[in-house]
C-alpha cells in the first residue's frame, strides 16, 4: 500500500483525468530529463538518491555534538531556510516535550519584541546556532545572525562560539559563506540546483531535524520512497499527479483558485506553513496560480468553520487525512458519568478523530458544496515527513508546469527587498 493515496470521490466537479493523462507523462518527461523551466533548479528531484552521503555523516556527528553540549540549538533561517526544519521537528517531535535540545526559530521576522525577548531568554542559556542562508544576504536572517552571535560570544568568548556556530550555505558564493570562512565555523552546502523551497531534503532540514533527535536517513528514506512511488508516467498509477491534476483542474476548469490544505493535527500546522511557501511561491506569478491557505481540524471548525460550511465559495479544500498514528488514547470509564460520555469510553481518539473528519467532509460537501481532495496518509513519523515533503514538492512541480510557470523561481520577491533596501540606505539602491 502507498504511503499516501490520493481520492477524488469527493469532488463536486468532474475532473476529467484521462484528459490530462498525455500532458502529465510529457510534463514528467521533462522533470526526469530536466528540460522544462528552470531547469537548473531540479536537484531536489533526485536528492533522495543522490544526497551526499559524506555530508550527512558529517551532520549526524555536528548534531551529536550539539545534542551533548547545549540546551538550545538557535536555527537563524528564513522561507525555504527554515519552514521546512520546522515544519518536521514540530510534526514528529510534538509540541510539548522535554527533549532536549530545544530547538528555537530566529531570523523569520524583523519584530524587536520577539528579538528582544528571545536575546533575554538566551541570556543564560548554553546555545549553538545553525545560520542558514543560500544567498547568505537576507536582511533578516543576517541581521538576527549578528545580534545572537554576539550575544553568543559575549557568553562564552568568539573562540567557543567559533565551535558553536553552524552554517548552512551555498558552497562557494555568498557574504555567509566568505565569513564562515575566516571564522573557521562547522559548514554544511547547500546544494547549487536546489531552491529555497524545495531544500528540506538537505542541510538546511535535515541538520536541524539531527540536533532534535530526529534520524535524518529515516527522513530520507520516506523522500525515496514517494520519488519512487511519484516517478510513475502513468497518471492513474502516480498519487502525486492525479493530486495535481485535480487542483490544477479545479483552477483551471471551473475556476476556483484557492485551496486550503486541512490536517487534523496541532503539530502540522507548521507543516501548512511549508506547504503554503512551497505552492504559493512556485505558482504565485504571471498573474496566475492557486493561492494557498491552511487550517486545523477540528480546531479551526470552531472559528473557520461557520465560513468553510456557509460563507464565500471561493475554495475547494485538500484534506491530509492520516488513517494511522504514532501514538493513540482511550478514554477512560467514568462510574458517575456526569459529562456523559460514557458512550465513548473504551474509544480512542483516533476513532473518534475520524468521525469528526467523515462529518466534516460530509457537511463541506454535501451541505456545503465545497470539492474536496482527500489525500489518505499513514502516520506521520520520520519516514511519512520525508514521503510528505517530495510528494508535494513533486506534485507541486507537475501543477505549475500544467500552467505554463516556471516553478522553481520568484521573482516578485525581490522587489520588496530592494524597497527596504532604499528605504534602509543600503549602499547601492
Ligand atoms: O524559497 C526561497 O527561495 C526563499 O524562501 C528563500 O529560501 C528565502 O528567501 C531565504 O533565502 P536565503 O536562503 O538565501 O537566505
């Protein structure tokens, strides 16, 4: 059985497969032979099989090192520096652990009070920070870079700090990867065909998911199965595609052009969070694309879930429904009863977790007309992260390319960073 299968018996439009079927083994052929747009940035394809082995050896001695000697490990990263570390610590570790290290988020926000806040509260911590930057010039990664090495140093003097620093960059270019350099800091590369979004599979995940006690070979290892399982021509057979095709087809055929992707799980929201990068920044451009949005069920259904049942019909949702779990509750007998739910007892919460899914899908569709993309899934331990994350990178390529983009690059990024930039009186703009 797949590690995830994708079921179109709830859509509300017809989304004519067959007729895509020829469009989907060309687009294919393109990725494998790399001679579609933006082609140089298609390492990702193969970094399940291609990763460097050395690297990673490299990576799992560092973590060790910083899992023995630190309280909290720093990770200074922005966009596809850092959604993708996160996105898998928080799905497999949980939220509330007392693992150690603990792993804290700097460099995605420029808000003095968070900075503020987090410079206190390392004050009298043992930190290591993992700097992340391809280009190793974001403002925001670089300028929370500065201020926690500092305080880093001030801590336990440049020569430690020097040991407890790790960088993660582009192998020869950029200004992270020439101070790294005199520095003498612990580098990982980031390899130079793989974007930002698409680069959870290397250092920049997989470094980060090490120090947290997560096995990165077991990440890799469900990556290789879903490239394996994802690499099929054949639209009917390839799970990844027909998802493709079906949300391309909704956009396309009838028009709807937002997607939210539901999970059922507080510690995936983190995950939508990648997810939401990962489409919106591959698809969002020439005035196209499906703009994506995320919730948590059954959370969500009591504050979105008036508007999803009733409000605008702008959107179809693609629900992450896992059908197996690490772990698993039961709920206990109550001899008084006085909640009443002794009819639950003996029941888990996988169980009745289900039941909420199957009567939220029947209302949003039914009642609500809303098409709905269900993607079956196993449980999301190491190995179902690593299937998650290149089954959507791999889906999310075939559907930008079923539009015509370029899914590998962003151009519309920059604009904003050269605005700050003049408004900041950097030299040169
Ligand atoms: O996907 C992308 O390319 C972006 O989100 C980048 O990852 C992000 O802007 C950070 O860039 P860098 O790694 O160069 O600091």
């Amino acid at each position: 059985m797949k590690y995830v299968t994708t079921d179109l018996t709830h859509l509300l439009h017809k989304v004519d497969l067959s007729s895509y079927k020829e469009r989907v083994a060309e687009i294919d052929k393109a990725i494998k032979e790399k001679t579609g747009k933006g082609n140089d940035f298609l390492g990702w394809v193969d970094q399940p099989v291609d990763y460097d082995k050395q690297e990673l050896a490299k990576m799992k001695e560092a973590a060790e090192y910083v899992r023995s000697n630190y309280d909290v490990l720093l990770v200074c990263g922005i966009g596809g520096s850092y959604l993708g570390a996160r996105a898998a610590i928080e799905a497999v570790n949980g939220l509330h652990h007392s693992k150690k290290p603990e792993i804290i988020f700097a460099g995605q926000t420029l808000n003095p009070d968070y900075v503020a806040e987090l410079l206190d509260y390392l004050k009298d911590k043992k930190f290591a920070i993992n700097v992340i930057s391809k280009s190793g010039t974001t403002t925001e990664t670089a300028v929370a870079f500065r201020l926690f090495r500092e305080l880093l140093e001030k801590n336990i003097g440049a020569e430690m700090a020097r040991k407890s620093i790790f960088a993660t960059t582009d192998a020869k270019n950029g200004a992270l990867r020439k101070l790294s350099g005199i520095e003498g800091y612990t580098t990982f590369n980031l390899p130079a065909d793989i974007g930002g979004r698409y680069s959870v599979q290397t250092a920049v995940g997989l470094f980060p998911m090490a120090c947290a006690g997560i096995d990165p070979e077991e990440v890799m290892r469900g990556s290789l199965a879903a490239r394996e399982d994802t690499s099929n021509p054949n639209l009917d057979e390839n799970e990844a595609y027909k998802y493709a095709v079906a949300r391309h087809s909704l956009y396309a055929d009838y028009g709807t052009a937002c997607e939210m992707l539901i999970t059922y799980s507080p510690s995936l929201v983190q995950f939508g969070e990648w997810w939401k990068q990962l489409f919106g920044e591959s698809e969002g451009k020439d005035g196209q694309g499906i703009y994506p949005t995320s919730a948590t069920f059954t959370t969500d259904l009591h504050s979105l879930g008036q508007f999803i049942q009733q409000g605008t019909n702008s959107f179809f949702e693609t629900t992450v429904h896992q059908n197996a779990y690490v772990r698993d509750v039961e709920i206990p007998y109550d001899q008084n009863d006085l909640d009443g739910l002794n009819y639950l007892s003996g029941k888990t919460l996988s169980y009745i977790n289900d039941k909420a899914f199957q009567g939220t899908l029947k209302a949003h569709t039914e009642a609500g007309k809303r098409d709905n993309i269900v993607l079956e899934c196993r449980k999301i331990d190491a190995f179902g992260i690593g299937y998650l994350f290149y089954f959507f990178e791999r889906a999310c390529a075939m559907s930008a390319y079923l539009s015509g983009i370029n899914p590998f690059d962003q151009p519309g990024v920059e604009i904003y960073k050269k605005n700050m930039f003049h408004l900041l009186g950097k030299p040169g703009y």
